[in-house]
C-alpha cells in the first residue's frame, strides 16, 4: 500500500486521546482501486489501466496531465477532498467560495470540480459559456440532496399552497446542497440559495419579502440559523417529506399557521453524528478545550460548541486559535486530519471517535482524476456536467441573488 508521500500507517501525533482517536484520523490513504472494498459494487465504471495504479503512479500521471493542460484547466477542491487530490487543487474552499470562484474565473476553459455533484452543477450554471465542467466521478453525489428528490419538494409546495390558500407569503431557500433543478424552483418561486456561510443572511433576505421560509433539504441548518436569529424552536416545523402526499408531512393546520420556517427533515449523515456525548467527553480530558463544529450537527451541539460555521470558518477558526489550544472538530475527517496537520502547535481532533469519512467526497479517487485529465489531453471531455438550458436560468437567478448578498 503506498501513497503519493509514500506515507505508512503510523502512530498519529496530533490525537493524544486514545479513546477519541479513530483509525481515519491519519488521514485517508490511497490504496488501488482495486484494493478499496466498494470499487467493483457502485463506483462508476472506469478504464481498467487505471484500476491497480497506486498514488505514487497516479499523483506522477495527473501531473504530467496537469503540465500539459497548463492554464485550459482548473482544478476546484473542497475541503472535505482526501490530501491526494487536493495537492491538485488550484482553489481549495467550502461551497460558497468555490461557486464564487466558478463565477467569476472565465480564464481556464475546463474547470475540474474535485466535489460532489450538487457543487460541480452550481459550478456549470455560474460559468462562462465557453467553460466546461467536469466532476471525477459521477458517483460522487451527496446523500442529503439525495433526500430532496424535487417532485416531494413540488409535491409539498401544493400542499402548502392548499393549505395556505396562495404561496405568495412563502418564500423557498434550497441549501446548495441540492439538485440544480431545486435551485431552478426557488429561482422561479422568488427564492434563493444559501451556503452554510451565508444562511443568516438569505434567511433575512427571506423575511424581508415573505412572511414563512420553506427551507430544505438540511432541518440542521435551518433550525440552527433561525435559532440564532431569535425563531422560537416551535415556529420552526419539521416537514417529513417520507409520508404521502396529502399529510401536510405530518403537521396540522394549527402548526402551520405558528410556523416561520417549514424544515424539510433532511440530514447529512456524518454530521449528524455528532452528540453532546462526545462534547462532555472532551471537556472531560481537556477542561480548556474548544469545541467548533459545522452547522449540519443538531441543534443541541451546535448549541452548546463554542463556534459554529462553514467549512472555511472552521478552518479560520483553527489557524487563528493561540499556539497551545486544544481544539475538538465536529466535521469530516479529512478536514479535521489536515487542520491538525497544518497546525502542528495546536491539538486538533475530530469529536467522533467512530468518525467515517464522508462516503461521497471520498468517491474522488486520485485513478478518477488521473482518468479525467488525461482524457482532457486527449482531446475528450469525459464526466462533464451540465445542467439543462431550461433550469439554468432559473437556478443562475437563485444562485446570484444569494451572491449578491453582502
Ligand atoms: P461547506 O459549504 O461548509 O463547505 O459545506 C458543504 C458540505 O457539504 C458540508 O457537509
Ligand atoms: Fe453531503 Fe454530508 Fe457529504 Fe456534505 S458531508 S457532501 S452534506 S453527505
């Protein structure tokens, strides 16, 4: 088994805690694909040459296609991306900066999003005409979006509009963590998108043209956001999305009617868990220590970290901690394994001492890029996504309006 940096397994020196350390805290290795135990069942498919090349092999390929490429290509990397495809990474960032990037970078004629699904389609509807979009692999989605398949969201809106008798006092905002054609309805509907670091801000945009927000697909980050703006939690209603249409998903008139935020009951499994158990623990061992997590974790520890933010705030937060600070991390190992990397004078561990990677993210294998830039350089765009003509300028509208916001 060997990696880029020709790393082996080894003690971890940045996990102190025994019970806390988990066995991805090292961070991901790369092994062939053939060696990883998923490959053969839902991996899309891919050239057999590339299945039992090792990282050393892979990082040499994707460099010399990356040379070749020169300034054709830009290579987008999400903080959650395993250290051998974000050595790659010409922009590495949380959602909101990589979108950013994406609209406002017309330079580099293929843009190669190192991400999910959901991120690599926001990217193809905020770029230039003349750019391409290509996601590694196409099995790289995300299952939080997964949980808002748009005809249930569709489905519930005339469920609300029955309800209420007009939708015109409801405004829609789809986390970005979503199918381009829910960012296309809310574009349509006088919605918008929002990031987990913009979501105070579009939910204030919200109040100020609507009356109640229908917020989907993360119950997580609404909840938390209309907390922080002062929404009582029983203003804020979970709709279950599982029972058939015609239930109101599960609430009665009385509680629609109190509701300012209708939640979608979404959640991104690794985020949700996260518990007050692992926090309590923590500050067993560490009495000082500080604890930030990411705004998908309940309510309850996000309630009670001492921070909570994006990815990118949760970066920041780390390097700007004072040298000697004990920090717990409740995010996704791979960001959490490079903060403790990057910041050899702090203690950084993830709180989860069980902690998986993020499935989807983790899709992104070095032989998937390798694969995807040398089809570049042979003149093949393999992977590209684009969002169709007729959603596109619907989700562009809900993705600029959330871009505007200052
Ligand atoms: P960020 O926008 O904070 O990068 O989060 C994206 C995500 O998918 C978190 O799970
Ligand atoms: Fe989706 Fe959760 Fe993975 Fe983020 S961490 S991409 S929300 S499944």
């Amino acid at each position: 088994m060997t990696t880029s940096t020709a790393k082996q397994p080894k003690p971890n020196p940045y996990y102190p805690i025994g019970q806390l350390q988990c066995e991805t805290d090292t961070g991901l290795l790369t092994v062939p694909l053939t060696q990883e135990v998923a490959f053969r069942s839902w991996q899309q498919a891919i050239p057999e040459e590339y299945w039992g090349l090792d990282a050393d092999e892979l990082t040499r390929r994707i460099r010399t296609a990356r040379a070749t490429l020169a300034e054709n290509v830009v290579v987008l990397g999400h903080h959650y991306q395993r250290e051998d495809i974000i050595q790659f990474a010409d922009e590495r960032g949380d959602s909101f900066a990589l979108a950013q990037y994406a609209a406002s970078h017309p330079e580099s004629r293929y843009i190669v999003f190192c991400g999910v699904h959901f991120m690599a389609e926001a990217a193809d509807i905020l770029c230039a005409p003349h750019q391409q979009v290509v996601l590694p692999n196409m099995e790289a989605g995300c299952s939080m979006a997964d949980m808002a398949a748009p005809p249930d969201v569709y489905s519930a809106w005339r469920e609300l509009e029955d309800s209420f008798g007009s939708t015109d006092d409801i405004i829609p905002v789809t986390y970005m963590n979503s199918a381009a054609s829910l960012k296309a309805f809310c574009g349509k509907y006088g919605g918008v998108v929002c990031t987990s670091s913009n979501a105070t801000k579009v939910l204030e945009w919200a109040f100020e043209r609507g009356k109640r927000v229908f917020f989907f697909p993360d119950q997580h980050l609404g909840r938390n956001t209309g907390a922080k703006m002062g929404i009582p939690l029983d203003e804020m209603v979970l709709w279950n999305w599982r029972l058939p249409a015609g239930n109101l998903g599960g609430r009665d008139g009385d509680e629609l009617a109190r509701a300012r935020i209708i939640l979608w009951q979404g959640h991104c499994s690794v985020h949700q868990r996260f518990s007050l158990t692992q926090i309590e623990q923590a500050r067993e061992r560490y009495p000082d220590v500080k604890i930030v997590v990411h705004p998908e974790c309940r309510h309850e520890v996000v309630q009670e970290a001492d921070a909570n933010g994006s990815t990118a705030y949760i970066a920041k937060y780390v390097a700007e901690a004072p040298a000697g600070s004990v920090i717990g991390v409740g995010t996704e190992i791979n960001l959490v394994s490079r903060l403790a990397k990057e910041n050899p004078d702090k203690t950084v561990f993830c709180l989860d001492p069980v902690v998986c990677p993020c499935s989807t993210m983790y899709r992104v294998h070095p032989a998937y890029l390798a694969w995807v830039m040398e089809s570049l350089v042979a003149g093949t765009v393999v992977n590209r996504i684009q969002v169709p003509a007729e959603e596109k300028a619907h989700a562009r509208l809900a993705l600029e309006r959330m871009l505007a916001l200052k």
